[in-house]
C-alpha cells in the first residue's frame, strides 16, 4: 500500500472521527439545554410552592377586581 493512500485513509478516518466527535457535542450541548430547561421549571414550581404557603388562610383577590386591575373588563 503507498503512503498516499495510508495518508488518504488517516484523513478519511480523522474526519470520521471528528463528524462523531461533533455530533456528540451536539446531543450534549442539547441535552444541557433540556436539564436547564428542566431546572427552570424546577425552581418556578418551588417558589410557587413557597408563595402558596405564604399566603394560607388569607383572603384572596375576586377574579372581577382582578380583571379590572388588568385591564380585562
């Protein structure tokens, strides 16, 4: 076998290599968007939690005044 050829098939076999490399940054820089996400979802949940707790036993707004202050009706 020549050298051009076991040069060719090095090239070839790095670029391979390099396409598998990439596509596995890809699915992990995807799957760190999707954990964020997640996260995110996480805290807004703990601090509606924590806003439901602290406001137990008090009276609430009528949905009329609500929409009123909203702008709604």
């Amino acid at each position: 076998m020549s050298t051009t050829s076991l040069k060719l098939k090095s090239a070839t076999a790095n670029h391979l290599a390099t396409t598998d490399i990439d596509k596995q940054i890809r699915r992990g820089k995807a799957v760190l968007r999707e954990l964020k996400a997640t996260l995110e979802d996480l805290e807004d949940r703990r601090e509606i939690v924590a806003a439901k707790m602290r406001n137990r036993g008090k009276a609430g707004t009528p949905l009329r005044e609500a929409a009123k202050e909203l702008g709604l009706l």
